[in-house]
C-alpha cells in the first residue's frame, strides 16, 4: 500500500504536464464538435449582384425571367440613359443593364430567339456569366415545353433544376456526414501516450534509481509485492485517464453511438492501445535514467512520431508506402486501421488482428525491457 500511494505522491509532481495534455484532447473535442456538429446542412449560397433589368415586353416569359432574375440576384427597376449605365457600370454601383425589346415573347414562342440586350463591363466577367444564367433559363423553359409541359410547369420545373443551393445540399447528403465520433477517437493516441508517460516514467525511474532500490531490498519488501504495487497504480492512472477521454468523446453521438457494438470495439480499441504503451513505457525507464525533464522530452518525441507516421495526425490513406511499411512497427498504425474498421462497418476478424498486433507489440516491447533491466541490474 506504502508503494501505492507513493506511486501517485512522484504522479502528483507532474500533474500540471498531465493535465496540459488532458486540456489539449478535451480542447480538440470540442474544436471537432463545434465544426461538425451542426443540424442544419450547410448550403452553397449563390453570390447576388446588382443589376437592373428593364422589361418593355412585358410577355409571360419576360416577366417570369425578370422573377427569375430577381431570386437569385438584387434587381433594380429603372430607366437610365447611357451615359448613365456606363458611369453605374463604371463604379461598379450595377454591374449589368438588362433590357428586354418589345416582341420578345413572340419572337421567344416561334422560332425561340433570346433577343435580350444587355450592357457590361467587358473587362469583368460576371456580365458574361449573368447572361449565361439568362439563356440557361430560357433554354430550360424551351426543353420543358418541346417535353409537353404546360408552360407553368415548364416555369416550375427549370426554377428547381437551375437552384444551385438545393442541388449543393442534396450533393453533400450524399457524401455522408463527417464523423466526429471517429475523428475524435482517432486523436486519442496522442493524448493516452504522453499522459502514461509522464506519469508512469518519472515513477519507474524513481524505484530504479540504484540507492532506493537497494534500500528497498533491506526492507524486506519484495520484488513481487512492488511490482504489483507500481502495476496496480499505473492500471489507476490508465482507467481514470480512459474514463475521462472516453467519457469526452462518447458525448457527440451519444444516441447513435453508446453502448452499441461500434462503441464497445472503439472502447476496447482504447483499452488495448493503453496497455500497449504502458509497455512501452516500461521499456523507455528500463535503459534510461527518467526523471520529469527526460520523461517530457520522451513523450514529445515518441508522441509525436508515432502520431504522425501512425494516422494519428494524418489519415492513413494520404500516407505513402514506405511510411505505411514503417508505420505497421507501431501500435499507433493498428490502432488507426481498427477505428477506421470499427466506424466503417469492417469485419470483425480484420479488428481483432489490429488488436493482437497492438498487444504483440506491447509484449516483446515488454520482453526486450525485462531482458535490458536485467543486465542493468547485473552489471
């Protein structure tokens, strides 16, 4: 028990390090919530300028273009001269002057002309592209109507086939939805790894040291009953650390996720990358000398290297082969290609052997330790 508690008095030292990283996963939990969390589908919204359109026609088909053209940009309705429409064209207070002649809609119903006079800048080409939408509109109403659509319904039907903003939204329907639960845990290697650094390191540097060791070997206590003490704190600091981080990213989703079997797999995913490192922590403080400064430096090092050339940080479909190739050495690597499994639908077996190849890891890890902490203390 004396060691126990020992083991969470050296933990204590570091807490503000641990801390910070807590602070920093539960900082980009929120930053992935907040950037994905929204109900509404965000919509491509259509850029309004300013135009005046003047209709001496006045036939069904020009007023429902000048409808039209008042939807998607900010009409004005007045009579210039010209030069007053080049000075407006000039400053930019318009940026086009649209008129529409007398006998357009005769001319529009027989053989289908688009006799629309318009005036733009020719150095600016949004004249250009207004006039685009102009006989995109014009050459819809006309398809419709050779379909055999009333010319009400042909109105109806080329207004929802050129509504850009509708179409945007029924693309990104189809995308799917970013998955923020899966982003999130995805982070969460960095965060696991440098919080069971710097409080396990500091901790199994200390009953390394060569004079506490030896002090522990008069007491009478023995190598047993420590080993299980400083194993019982680290499995304390492990379980507090994943309640908090799991905790955090299960919120998102809750209802689609909790308690599920996705969520039990990513849970377990987390478990099995804990001890993994935990392992690996134990093999870092077994060759080196660890006190807060080295167990600081080891975290930002190794955290930062696994994170990037695992998919931690960078989605392993954007890596090359050869950083793949290096990546499947670190557990890191196993953990990302489970997540992805787990909240893709993937098999089960093909997560199970990301789960094996992190403890495999783990386990000779732990191995290549014992065998250095060995002849360290041999020598």
């Amino acid at each position: 028990m004396q060691i126990y508690k020992t083991f969470f008095k050296i933990v204590k030292k570091n807490l503000f390090q641990i801390l910070m990283y807590v602070t920093i996963v539960l900082g980009v939990t929120i930053a992935m919530i907040a950037a994905t969390s929204s109900k509404e589908q965000d919509k491509i919204k259509q850029e309004k300028y300013n135009i005046v359109v003047v209709n001496h026609d006045d036939s069904e088909i020009s007023r429902e273009l000048c409808g039209y053209l008042e939807k998607i940009h900010n009409v004005k309705k007045e009579n210039y001269t010209k030069e007053q429409i080049v000075d407006r064209i000039f400053y930019e207070k318009i940026l086009t002057y649209i008129e529409i002649p007398r006998g357009f809609g005769e001319a529009y119903k027989k053989n289908g002309e688009n006799r629309i006079e318009s005036t733009y800048d020719d150095n600016m080409p949004i004249g250009m592209f207004i006039n685009m939408q102009i006989e995109n509109y014009l050459n819809s109403v006309r398809q419709f109507r050779e379909l055999g659509y009333s010319f009400e319904e042909a109105v109806e039907k080329s207004n929802k086939s050129l509504d850009v903003e509708k179409y945007v939204e029924m693309q990104s329907q189809e995308s799917g939805d970013v998955n923020t639960t899966k982003m999130i845990f995805n982070f969460l290697p960095y965060g696991i790894l440098n919080v069971i650094f710097l409080g396990i390191l500091p901790v199994f540097g200390t009953f390394n040291e060569e004079e506490k060791r030896n002090k522990m070997q008069v007491s009478g206590l023995s190598v047993v009953k420590k080993n299980i003490a400083l194993l019982l704190g680290a499995a304390t600091l492990a379980l507090l650390m994943l309640v908090v981080f799991d905790t955090s990213v299960s919120i998102p989703e809750a209802g689609k996720y909790l308690f599920s079997k996705t969520w039990f797999l990513a849970i377990g995913n987390t478990v099995i990358y804990t001890i993994s490192i935990s392992m690996l922590g134990f093999f870092v403080s077994c060759f080196m000398g660890v006190n807060t400064a080295t167990a600081s430096v080891a975290a930002n090092v190794i955290g930062l290297g696994f994170s990037f050339i695992g998919g931690t940080f960078v989605p392993l479909e954007i890596l090359g082969d050869k950083v793949k190739t290096i990546g499947k050495l670190i557990p890191n690597y196993w953990y990302s290609t489970a997540n992805e499994s787990i909240f893709n639908a993937g098999s089960t077996s093909q997560i199970m052997t990301c789960f094996g190849m992190q403890l495999v890891f783990g386990v000779m890890i732990l191995c290549v330790g014992l065998v250095v902490s060995k002849i360290v203390k041999s020598r």
